[in-house]
C-alpha cells in the first residue's frame, strides 16, 4: 500500500476539521456568524465613505482653486488690454492737440515778425517754434502720463494730517480773511483744538478745561464738537460722567449744542437698537443716561427706554436694561418715584416668568434688587459726583426729547461750508465768549 505524504495528510486533516465544524454548528450559530460579518462590514463602511466624502471635497476645493486662478488671470489680460488700448487711442490725440497749440503760437508769432518787415527774425522764429514743436511732440507722451497720474486737489490741507506750528504758519501766509482758503484752515485748526480738549478733560481738570472750550467757536463747530465727544464717549465709556458734566455746562449757554447731542444720541440709539449692534447701544444708553443725571434730558425719555428694552424681554436686553437702572436710579428714585416702582415691578414679572432669558440675567435681576435696597449711592452709583456737580438746578435747559420724536441731527454742520459773513461771525462769538469768561472771572474772584 502506498505511504502518502505529510503534506497531504495535513491538508486532509484540516478538510476533515472543517467538515466537521460545519456538520456541528447549529442554526442559531450560523446566523451568530452572519449578523457578525453584517456589523464589520456596516463598520468598515462609515470609514470609506468618509474617505471618500473627505477625496470628494479636496477635489472640489482644487477645482473652485483652478478656477479662481484662471478667471484672476483672465482679468488681468483684459485690464492689461484696455490699459494699452487706452493708452494707444488717448495718445496721439493728446500729441496732435499739443502740436496744433505749438504750431498755432508759432505761426502767430511769424506773422507778426512778418508785419513789421523782420524777415530773418521771422525765419529765426519759425525755426525755433519748430524745434519747440518736436520737443513738445517727443516730451508729450510723459507730459500725458503725468497729467493722468496727477491726483485731485483737496483744497489746500488736501485732507492730510499738517502740523500745528505749519497750519498756523499756511493761515499767516494767507491775507483775506475772508477767503475761503483762509476758513477752511480755520475750520481744521477748530477741528484739531475740539479733538485735543475733549480727549484731554477729566475729572481734575475739568474746570480748566471749560475756559479753553468756551474759548472756541462752539456755535460753528457745534457739529465737530457733538461728533468728537460722541466718539470719545464710545471709546473710553468710564469718562462718560466728566463728558455728561461739560456737556451740561456748555448746555446753559449754548442750548442748540446740548440739543444737538442730545437728537444724535437718541438717534444712534434707535439705530442700534433695531440693527443689534450691542456695544453701540450700551453706551448711547449710558451716555444718556448721565445726561439725564445732569438735567440736559428729560426723565420721561428714562422711562421710555426702560419700557423699550423690557417689553419683549431677551438676555441683552435685560442686562441692558439693568445697567441703565442703575445708572438713573438714584435721580428717578428722587423725581419720579412711581416711575421706577413701574419698572421694578416689569423686572418682578419677567424674573417670575423666567421664559426667554438665562439664569444669569435672573441673578443680575435679583442683583439690581440687592442695590435698590441698599441705596445706589451707598452701592456706587450716585446719580452726580460731588466733583461733577458744576450747574445749578435753576441754571439748567432741559430738552425734551422722546423715542417717538424724528428731529433733524444736522449731519450737514460736521462739513465745513464758506461762510460769506465770516469775519462778521467770528466778532460775535469772541464777544460772547468774553461775556462768558467775563462771568466766571468774576464768580472766581468772589469765592
């Protein structure tokens, strides 16, 4: 009988293993088995179709790439095209213009060389104004260039940042007065004072401070003035208290300023109000909120923010509204106190409904509640500083000025226009400033 081999064995053998696992497994094995191969093979597939998705996208972004590049370029040959066809069709008609001038001046000066019976010089002319003529065609294309590349005059400042001691020196250089070179450097110079003494002033040196802003001419650049302080205030909120204090001043004597101010704010904070701007609409509030401190504003328009920013309640309208209170509370607390009690009651409901705001805004409810029962003065927020307590009840001009009020804010003012009674202008407000310093000179002297 023959041997077979020991590979042939071992491969029988493990024919003979797996017939007889196959015989053994039972039903319920077998679909063990197959649900197994189902779920690795539902595993593996994610993983390709994400490699697949993510090879998908790559493709997509190289294509939009190439495209982009190839339309960029396109772009560039057409821009580069017009350019020379431009250049080629304005060319010659700038040196054909020039030529005809050159030739035109030279055949009149001939002819009247020609008159009074000067033949060589004649000749000499005609001679000259030829060379001239091939001068000015060979120089004409540069000439052209030049003419093109040469930006628009501004004025005289042109709209770039001059030196103090250079614009004063242009404004001696000028003789009329009344011209308008001489008032729009004026205007600049008032533009760059305004600017330096409102981002100067503080709480130190705010009386100071007034005697050089009464100095200016507030009645002319009452527009500067309204938008430089507006944007002082936006940056540097923490001085809106010192910014409140000279607008309340500048308010007894010039009112048309203080009511300037005072339509830009409600304005700016109805437009921010409505486009969500957060930042722009915190300190327009707070800003008015001061003003109303001060008595530049009335306390009806305290009330009607109030009831604005808490009848639809919202997470940033409330936090809004609570940092508000705080800042009028103490001056409606003292003039209105019913008011307020309205407005606290409004902060009880929406605290009690909870509906649409954050737990966080509910602690800052409960919060505002823990300074009303304090005091606000005694919790920080007193209405005036003791510093910045510079008007009389009496003295002041208040405005009244609501949400449902459309005024004009006079945009037109913070652009500079030539006056034709100029000089007549400026002798008036240095009257009347003298008036002004005349007045506190002497309330000075008598404390």
């Amino acid at each position: 009988m023959p041997s077979r081999s020991p590979d042939r064995r071992r491969s029988n053998r493990r024919r003979s293993r797996s017939r007889s696992r196959s015989r053994s497994r039972s039903p319920a094995g077998r679909r063990r088995d197959d649900r197994r191969d189902e779920d690795r093979k539902r595993q593996r597939s994610p993983d390709r179709s994400n490699r697949d998705r993510d090879r998908d996208r790559d493709r997509d972004r190289e294509r939009d790439r190439d495209e982009a590049r190839d339309r960029d370029r396109g772009r560039d040959r057409d821009n580069g095209r017009d350019n020379e066809r431009m250049a080629r069709s304005d060319g010659p008609d700038q040196d054909d213009s020039l030529n005809k001038r050159r030739k035109q001046e030279a055949e009149a000066g001939g002819a009247g060389d020609a008159d009074a019976g000067k033949d060589v010089g004649a000749a000499a002319g005609n001679g000259a104004a030829a060379g001239a003529a091939e001068q000015a065609a060979a120089t004409a294309p540069a000439a052209a260039a030049a003419v093109i590349r040469k930006p628009a005059n501004a004025g005289r400042t042109g709209g770039v940042y001059i030196p103090p001691f250079k614009l004063a020196r242009m404004m001696q250089e000028v003789n009329d007065r009344a011209s308008a070179e001489y008032q729009r450097l004026t205007w600049e110079a008032l533009k760059k004072s305004i600017n330096g003494i409102i981002n100067k002033v503080n709480i130190k040196n705010i009386k100071a401070v007034l005697t050089e802003v009464f100095r200016e001419n507030l009645v002319r650049g009452r527009g500067l003035f309204c938008r430089s302080i507006m944007k002082s205030q936006m940056a540097s909120p923490t001085f809106t208290p010192v910014y409140a204090a000279l607008v309340a001043v500048l308010n007894t004597k010039f009112p048309e300023l203080g009511e300037l101010l005072l339509t830009r704010l409600v304005l700016q904070f109805k437009r921010s109000y409505k486009r969500n701007d957060k930042p722009v609409c915190t300190a327009a509030a707070k800003f008015l909120g001061h003003l109303i401190n001060q008595g530049v504003a009335h306390e009806v328009l305290a009330l009607e923010m109030l009831t604005l920013l808490l009848e639809t309640p919202s997470d940033d309208g409330v936090e809004m509204a609570v940092d508000f209170t705080k800042e009028v509370g103490a001056f409606l607390q003292e003039v209105v106190p019913k008011g307020l009690h309205t407005v606290f009651e409004r902060f009880r409901a929406v605290l009690r409904e909870g509906e649409g705001i954050e737990t966080r805004c509910q602690f800052i409810i409960e919060g505002l509640y823990a300074v009303r029962k304090a005091g606000f003065a005694d919790s920080g927020y007193p209405a005036i500083p003791a510093d910045l307590d510079l008007v009389e009840a009496e003295d002041q001009i208040t405005h009244e000025i609501g949400l449902d009020d459309s005024p004009d804010p006079q945009t037109m003012l913070d652009v500079f226009r030539v006056d034709p009674e100029y000089e007549a202008h400026e002798k008036e407000y240095k009257a009347i400033a003298r008036e002004i310093l005349g007045e506190e000179e002497e309330s000075s002297e008598e404390q």
